[in-house]
C-alpha cells in the first residue's frame, strides 16, 4: 500500500510540472528522513551505483551527433530526399514526415530530438499545405517513437545496462519493428490521406532527382551505416561506436557540406552537455527510487501478480500490456523504463519468452506512452510546435495508438519479428 501512495505522489508532482529528476530523488529522500530506516547516505550512493556504467557514455555521443547534425543542417538533405522518393504519394508531407523520422532514429536515438527537430522542419510546410495542425502533431508525435527503436536508442542503451543484456543483440532486434512502426504509421496516413484528400506533389517521380538527393545525402546516411554495422559486426563497442559516428557528424558538417562553423560546433556540444546530463540526472536519480520500490516489496508483488497469470499465455500477453498501457499514460518512459524495465523483462523471460524480444516489447511499449496523453513527452511537443490544443492532438492519435498497440500485440506473438536479426549474428 505504501508503495502505491508513493507512486500517487509521483505522478501528481510530475503532473504539477516538478522536475523529474528531482522528484525520484525528493520521495526517497523524504521517506528516510522520516521512517529512519537507513542512513540518508544510502541516497547518493544508490544514485552512483544508477550511472556507474561506461556504456552509458555513449549516450552523450549520440546526444552530439544530431546536434551536430542539426546545426549542419544534415537534417534538411534528408528531408529533400524523402520528398524526392515518397512526395508524390497522396498525403505526401505526412508520409516525408514519418520518413524523415526514420532516417533521422538512425543517427540519434532520441524521443525527444526526433520530435523537435523534425517537426520543426516539417510541420510549417505540412500547415502551408493545408493540413489539419492537430493531424499533423499527432503525426509527428507518434512517427518520433521510432527514435528509441531503431538503433541507436538511448533507451536500448539505459535498458541492456540494467539487465546485462548485449547492446549489439538489442540494437538488431530493434530493426524489424522499428520499420514496421515506420510502415503502420504511413498506412494510417494513407488511409486518413484519401478518406480526406490530402495534397500530393504535381512533380512526377524522377530517377535522376531521387538519385541527386542520396548523393546529396550519402555522407549523412553513412552514420547510421558506421555505427549500426560496426557495433552489429563486433568490430567496435557502443561507446566507440558513438565516438566515431559523432566524428563523422563534425567531419561531414564542417569539411564535406560546410554548413557549419567551429563557433556553431561549440554550441552543439554545450546543448548535448545539457540534454545528456539531462538523461543522466533521471537514470542516477532513478536509483534510489528503485531501491525504495523493492525494498516496500513492490517489484515482487507486480512480478506475483504477472506471473500468476503465465498459464494462459493470451491473459498475460493482455494484461502485460494494459499494464504498460496504463503506466505510459500517467509516467514519464524513460522512468517506466529505467525502473519498471528490468523488472517486465525478467518478467517475460521467466514466462518463457527471450529476453532480447522483452526488451524490445518493453521498449515499443513504454515509447508508445512517450505519446499517450496525459504526459507524453512527445506528445505536449509536436502540440507545442504545432501550436494546437492538446485534447484536439489526443484525439488525432487515438487511431495510431491503436494501430501501434496491435502491432506491439504481434511483436510479442510472433518472436522472429524481434528475433530474427540477432540469431544471424550469432
């Protein structure tokens, strides 16, 4: 019981807009001071324990890389390219929007970025165009969860570290659903293009543009190729890999594309500063809360109350994700995954399934919840970008959450979806 009040309070601080990390640390704190049960000390050395993992290093060099990319305007080369191959179709911008997105998770890995860079970009033409602004947030909100999917994801990261799960293995399984997010997404679009006739570009297709955009582009499409093979193939660790892709950000800006100055670079690297110690505030402050969590008996009441229901595998695959469900819908998902993570995937794997596919369900699960209302990240920013009103965004994503969800459902069924790349590498 005292665990759920705690969690009550939680939710109710983040909603009152406390800071996140500063919250998981305050509950702790105040339950020692007034219970007594432990030295206060406990706290900072739970919080050291969070972050003390080098593969955790890497974070900061993803968080550079699309900086970098950004202040290069990397970003707009790969938005021409998606226009070059995909704008014909009817609803064009809102399938450029989703590309776009997919190009982008494969440099940066971030929620967040995925959403504020690309909406940026995308999201003016889409409202010139004469687009719905509620359908295109919802677009841009939902198409940003590719982000923490395909590799590299922040997420992965944070999630192998605290269950000793390979990197490498995670970042392949991620592929596959990533991409069949990506495909649910543009089907919707296609859908709600047609039912409402949406815009297509009068500019036919043409090989000779599609082929002058990737050539425009390849520099910035080799980083995902860098880091995704070279940690896949073994040839480099996470945090190597990080290092290298982000050297290749600053090369190809600096000297291939010269659309940014050393002035501009230094700006880069003190916003991913910020934004990685940022994550690394909410992972070292989720280490007390953890251990409160566990030490109330929390975590092993919610693995008893799953693993009860792994007889009738259709019941637990249900209530497995109505409970992320409900838990994405009023709790930040980098907290969900961070501390409610490593529990679901033991979780999973004592229910029979393995533990690169429940990482990955988690994954898609939680990052689903970076859109669910009332408190998705990505959500309140594609509606801040897009100037609308958060309830009129809610209800444009009501369809795409349904469609995610059902195909999270088939991800968990169907384990070659998840698993078929990591098998081939070993």
């Amino acid at each position: 019981m005292e665990s759920i009040y705690l969690l009550g309070i939680l939710f109710v601080l983040i909603l009152c807009g406390a800071p996140i990390g500063f919250t998981l640390i305050l509950i702790p704190f105040f339950y020692i001071l007034i219970t007594d049960s432990v030295p206060l000390v406990l706290i900072p050395s739970q919080m050291f324990t969070a972050i003390d993992s080098v593969p955790l290093t890497a974070i900061a060099f993803f968080m550079l890389t699309g900086e970098l990319m950004t202040s290069a305007t990397i970003t707009d080369r790969l938005v021409a390219l998606s226009r070059a191959l995909i704008g014909r179709l009817r609803g064009g911008l809102a399938q450029v929007n989703v590309l776009v997105s997919m190009f982008f998770a494969g440099m940066n890995g971030s929620v967040v970025a995925d959403t504020a860079t690309v909406g940026a970009l995308v999201l003016p033409a889409m409202k010139k165009a004469g687009y719905p602004s509620a359908f295109s947030a919802a677009v841009t909100g939902v198409s940003s969860t590719i982000g923490g999917i395909i590799p590299p994801s922040i997420m992965m990261i944070v999630l192998a570290n605290a269950t000793e799960i390979s990197i490498a293995a995670l970042f392949a399984a991620g592929i596959i659903p990533g991409l069949m997010i990506g495909l649910v997404i543009m089907l919707i679009n296609h859908y709600f293009a047609i039912k409402h006739d949406f815009e297509r570009s009068h500019e036919r297709f043409s090989i000779r543009r599609a082929g002058r955009e990737f050539y425009r582009s390849s520099f910035a499409l080799l980083i995902p190729v860098v880091l995704v093979g070279s940690v896949m193939g073994g040839v480099a660790s996470v945090v190597e890999a990080g290092a290298i892709t982000a050297m290749v950000a600053l090369f190809t800006g600096v000297f291939v594309y010269r659309t940014i100055k050393w002035r501009e670079c230094g700006d880069a690297f003190r916003r991913a500063f910020r934004n990685s110690a940022m994550v690394f505030i909410i992972i070292a402050a989720s280490g007390p809360f953890s251990w409160l969590l566990t030490s109330l008996g929390a975590i092993n009441d919610l693995e008893s109350w799953l693993l009860g229901l792994r007889d009738s595998p259709i019941i637990f695959i249900l209530a497995l994700m109505l409970f992320i469900f409900l838990l994405g819908t009023v709790m930040d998902s980098a907290v969900n995954i961070i501390i409610v993570g490593p529990v679901l995937v033991d979780v999973m794997a004592k229910a029979g399934f393995p533990e690169v596919q429940a990482a990955v369900v988690v994954i898609v699960g939680f990052l689903i919840g970076s859109v669910t209302p009332p408190v998705g990240v990505a959500y309140f920013t594609a509606a801040t970008i897009a100037k609308v009103r958060l309830e009129e965004v809610a209800v444009a994503l009501l369809p795409y959450l349904g469609g995610l969800f059902l195909l999270l459902f088939f991800i968990i069924v169907i384990p070659e979806l998840t698993m078929f790349l990591p098998q081939i590498m070993t």
